[in-house]
C-alpha cells in the first residue's frame, strides 16, 4: 500500500504546489518585472513562497492521491480480491492511516516552527522588491516616467551604442515653479559607480529654466523670468537608487505571522491585559465625567485632609420639561450661543468616545489576528486526516482511478473546504463569530463527509448509487410527471450470489404481502380505502429489496423487465408490477402457470410464456 501511495502523493503534491505557486505568480507578477533582480534573489523568494503554500497544497494533495490509490485498485478489482479473502478495508488502509498520521505530527511542528520563519523572510523579500526602482529601459517614441520627478522621451535609439537621439526631458523634482526642459540632439545615459545616481551626458542641445525669487517684485506682478542656456555638452545628474535593498525582518517577526504557539500566546495575554486596562479606564472616566454641571466626586476633609467621596444619587422628579422655557427669557442671539456651545461639547465628547471606540477596536482586532494564526496552527493537521478519510473511502466507492475522475471530485471537494475556509476566516477576523468557529468552520462542514464515507465504504455499501437517491427524492418530494427510469445493469463481480430459487422467493413474498394488503385493504369502509395506500412505506421497502435480489441475475431479460419499473411507485402501478413479477417468475421457472388472479381485481392477467420483445 505504501509502495502504491507514495509516488502518487509526491506527484499529486508537487503538481498542487506548481498549481498555487502559478497563482501567487500570477498575483505579484507586476512587482517583479522589469525591476532587473538577480536570478539568487528570484529564487529565494519562491523557494519561501513554496514553503508558505505547502499548507494549501498538502491537503489537496492527500484528497488527491486516496483517491487515485483506491479508486485504481478498486477499478483493477485488487480491493476486491483483497476483501474476499477476508481483509477488511480497515486493515488495507491501517499502513496509510499510520502514515497520514505521521504526516499529521509533522506538519504540525512545520506550522508553528518553519512556516513563521518562511513567512517573515518571504514577506521581507517581497516589500523589498517592491521598493526597489525599475531597470531604466527608455522606450523609442513614447514617454518613460519611471524615474521620479522626470519625463523623458526618446525618438530613435541606437541598439548598438546605446546612444540616445533627438530626447526631450521634463525635469520638475525642484517644483513646477522651477521646471527645466532640456532639448539634446543626443545623449547617453548611464549610472555611477555605486548605482546610486543616474548619469545623463548630453550633446547639443538647449535648456529652458523657470527661475523663482521671491526678491523679484514683477514675479508677484504675474510675470515668471526664466533662463535659456545652449550647450554643446552638459552633465546632469539624477538621483535614483537602483540597489536592492533588504529591509529589517525585525519588524515582520514581531507580527503574527512570525510568531510561533508560545509566542503567539504571550501577545495573546499581553493585548488582552492592554485592552482590560483601556477598557477600565475608559469606563471610569465615563462613569465619573460631568453631567450638567454636577460632578461625580464631592471633597471633604477628614483629618485634616481632603479626601474625594462618591456623591449621592440626586433624585430627579418625574415630569415634562418645556426646553422652550429656557429660552423664554433670553434674546435670540443668546439662545443660538447657548445651542452652539451645547452642540459643540456634544461633538468634543462624540469625537473622543468614537476614538476610543478605535482605539480599542484596533487592539481587539489584533489579538483576534493572533488568535486566527495559533488556531491554524493545528487546522493543517487535522485536514490532513479529514481529506485521507474521505478520498480513501470514496476511492474505494466509486473505483475509478487515474486522474481524470480523481481530479474532478478533489476540486469540488476542495473548493467546498475553500470556500467555507474563507468565510469562517473573515468571519473571525471581522469579529462576527468567535475564533475558533470561524477557523474549524471547514472542518465541521466536511468532518460528516468523511464519516459517512468511511462507514459506508466498511460495510461494502454502495454510497453512490444514484438510482437510490433518485427514488428517494422522487417519492419524498413527489416530483409527479418526471419519466423516471431505472438503469440496472449485469453486475460486473459478483460476491454474494443470489440463486434463481432466491429470486422466486423473494417476488412470491413480495406478492404474497401485496394480496394481503389489498385483502386487508378491501376488506374497509369505502371512505377509509379512499385514504389506505396499497403500496404503503413498509411494502415500497419490501418492494425495492426484491428488486435488489432479483438485479443479482445475469439473464438480460430479466433486468430489461427489472427496468420497465418505474422508479415512483404508486398503486396505479400495481398491475404492472404484478405483471412484470409474474414475467420475471416465469423466465426463472418455466413450468410456472401462466395465470394470476388479482384478489383486488376481478380481471385475470394472462401472461404470454413466449419471450416478448416489450
């Protein structure tokens, strides 16, 4: 088994891995063209950006390869080789289950000890290339604005020299007062030794320059002087840092990202002291500030000190204040004062209880963050086992192997787990549920999944028969008018065998059941046959468990007329049911006679022996 599901799982990982790898190229694709990094530089961030998707690659990869492991072997019919001679799917699977176990373990400690390193170094890496300035590529007939605070263009350009002809630069890093336009005929450009300045040299050309002085008088006057300056050759120097510089991975470890369980647990109880203390301290200068006028605290002295006491409770009478009374008395003017000093002390205290709300908000939000990243921390290994559980079992169900069908069901399965992955995420992290609801979210949508898959794959049950389902919906929401048809076909290995006496066993205890219902049936009231169904849930069940016996057979005939039941079963049915039974009897013992009385009709049913083409 190990020999079977090892290279499918180190396949299957490194094609899920290239997978999420294309996507987080596809994502930072910008940020890293046309910045001339080093190939070393390149390298290293994938080699992190690999290590930090091995969480979303892992699990796909375990769903996929179960799959394929067991639904190759069931579709070589190794699985049932293996169960008939006694060897319980428990035990095939008890060398993968120790295994998947051992994975589980391991990429717990890779959660919490090199996923944070991964993370700071790779998140370092990737803010460092996007301050890095782009190559200096100049296009030919169009503007290049990429070096800050000036515009340059270009008309041809000399691939073999480098020389550049016939350019114009706007140059406005001193201000739109003081912006220079530069015409050349020619120029190169070029950088200085330590890559910190660019070099223009330029040949034969003009220079136009706004010149700005606030001693001038005719400037305020509306008038701008400006310079204009000819020269066969000129130097400029620019400004533009094309080194890649690092930044400090201090400050991404210090983040939860970066941060391992231990770690993650003192910031935990560190922001959750900090927001119990501003939460105190808050409420108590809410509880103690000033209310029209009468504050909270009174003074006495007591021993010759004086000493703040609680004051008492003033009890207000009940009753209607008029507010136009208090304005009866004053002129119009003192009233609007009165009203936009009351209105501005409301805003001063909205304003500061709104930045309290923020300021608490925002520390409520990061310790919900650090809580996010040490609940994920366990979410890897238990997927692991989740996705094992399920596409083992349901390999082992549907028995189809190869990629194709594999493929398929580990996408929809995963998207499921995705999609309920990021809404429990956002969830918590917005503060609508707790923690750890949000982040297991996915697990308790797909934990049902994988015990109803095991179970039904222990007892040999076929999980996905679609014409069982189909029953079901159809009797239970009563889809009326729907051409429903059985689709049962010769059963390709046979394990349990059913002889053709079972078969008449099974259709004369059906038959015998029905005729007593209708015995019984007929035997009431009219007003109470009008409300008795024939075909009542026990006989349905005793209905389809005949028809399960009888599918065991190999002769066409037979399963044709298995197949002209209709799937909704009803009493307007029950001539042809009886119909078709007494076919099917016939074909299995031919010396049956050939007629049926019906005890709840008075017709005879006459069946032809001869083998009909309906």
């Amino acid at each position: 088994m190990l020999q079977r599901f090892l290279p499918v799982l180190a396949m299957t990982f490194f094609i899920c891995l290239f997978i999420v790898m294309m996507q987080f190229l596809f994502r930072y694709i910008d940020d890293l063209v046309g910045k001339g990094l080093g190939l070393a530089v390149v390298g290293e961030l994938f080699w992190y950006a690999a290590l930090t998707m091995v969480p979303t690659a892992l699990p796909l990869a375990v769903l996929l390869a179960s799959l394929m492991t067991f639904g190759n072997l069931g579709e070589h019919f190794e699985l049932t080789a293996m169960k008939s001679a006694g060897i319980s799917l428990i035990r095939i699977m008890r060398p993968l289950i120790i295994f998947i176990v051992l994975v589980a373990i391991g990429a717990f400690f890779f959660q919490n000890n090199v996923l944070p390193i991964a993370q700071t170094k790779m998140w370092t890496l990737l803010f460092s290339m996007k301050q890095k300035s782009p190559e200096v590529e100049i296009p030919v007939k169009s503007f290049y604005d990429e070096i800050p605070g000036m515009n340059l263009y270009v008309e041809d350009k000399d691939l073999n020299t480098g020389m550049l002809h016939d350019m114009i630069i706007y140059d406005i890093t001193r201000g739109m007062d003081n912006a220079r336009i530069i015409l050349a005929d020619s120029g190169k450009i070029s950088f200085t030794n330590d890559r910190s300045r660019i070099f223009l040299q330029l040949y034969h050309g003009e220079l136009f320059e706004n010149v700005q002085n606030q001693n001038m008088g005719f400037v305020s006057r509306g008038y701008m002087p400006f310079r204009r300056e000819s020269f066969l050759e000129k130097m400029v120097y620019i400004p533009f840092d094309a080194n890649f510089n690092r930044l400090d991975e201090s400050g991404m470890r210090s983040q939860y990202i970066g941060k391992n369980i231990a770690e993650l647990t003192v910031a935990i109880d560190s922001i959750q002291q900090r927001v119990d203390s501003i939460g105190t301290v808050y409420g108590r200068d809410i509880k103690e500030t000033s209310y029209l006028g009468v504050p909270y605290y009174a003074t006495e002295v007591r021993n010759h000190e004086v000493v703040k006491v609680r004051r008492p409770e003033v009890k207000v009478k009940p009753g209607v204040i008029n507010l136009d009374t208090l304005f009866a008395g004053s002129s119009p003017s003192n009233a609007r004062s009165i009203l936009t000093t009351a209105l501005a002390k409301v805003k001063r205290a909205h304003d500061d209880l709104e930045f309290r709300s923020v300021v608490l908000t925002e520390e409520q939000k990061l310790m919900r963050r650090h809580d996010i990243e040490r609940q994920k921390k366990f979410t890897l290994s238990i997927s692991i086992l989740l996705f094992f559980f399920i596409g083992g079992p349901l390999g082992a169900i549907i028995k189809k192997g190869g990629l194709g069908t594999p493929l398929v069901i580990s996408i929809g399965l995963f998207i499921v787990y995705f999609i309920f992955d990021q809404a429990g995420f956002k969830m918590a992290r917005d503060g609508r549920t707790a923690v750890w609801t949000g982040i297991w979210l996915s697990t308790m949508v797909l934990l049902p999944l994988g015990v109803i898959f095991t179970y039904k794959a222990v007892r040999d049950s076929n999980a996905l028969d679609l014409d069982g389902y189909v029953r079901f919906f159809v009797r239970h929401l009563h889809l009326k008018g729907k051409k429903w048809r059985r689709n049962i076909k010769k059963k390709e290995v046979v394990i349990y065998t059913v002889s053709p006496q079972q078969m008449t066993d099974a259709i004369d205890a059906f038959t015998a059941a029905m005729d007593a219902r209708i015995k019984y049936r007929n035997s009431k009231p009219l007003y109470r046959r009008v409300f008795m169904a024939v075909l009542n849930e026990d006989m349905l069940q005793q209905y389809e468990n005949m028809i399960a016996t009888v599918s065991y057979s190999e002769n066409d005939d037979i399963l044709k007329l298995l197949n002209t039941l209709p799937l909704e079963t009803t009493d307007r049915h029950i001539s042809l049911v009886r119909d078709v039974c007494n076919r099917i009897r016939i074909i299995l013992n031919p010396a049956t006679d050939n007629t049926e009385t019906d005890p709840g009709d008075s017709n005879t049913i006459t069946v032809n022996t001869a083998h009909d083409n309906e």
